[in-house]
C-alpha cells in the first residue's frame, strides 16, 4: 500500500515537475526569440531611418 502511494507520488510529482518546465522553458524561448525579432526591427527601422 505504501509503495503504491510512493510510486503515485513520484509519477505525480515527475508529470507535475515536466509540466513546470516545459512551461518555464517555454517562457524562456519566447522571450529570447521576441528580444531577438525586437533587435532585427529595431535595427531595420534604424538602416530606414539613416537614408
């Protein structure tokens, strides 16, 4: 019974774990490729802006 309960706790707390990373991970990239693409038009809307 014990063991049950320890082997529901870890699947539970791997599936929660995977959740919470996926999502921080995610929220990692998105802002990394958002600064990227905020560069890109920055620098676009800066060689449009030296003519």
């Amino acid at each position: 019974m014990i063991l049950t309960i320890a082997l529901l706790c870890s699947i539970i707390g791997g599936v929660v774990g995977y959740v919470i990373a996926r999502y921080v991970v995610g929220k990692w990239i998105s802002n990394l490729v958002l600064e990227k693409l905020q560069d890109a038009i920055n620098d676009f809307e800066y060689t449009n802006r030296k003519d």
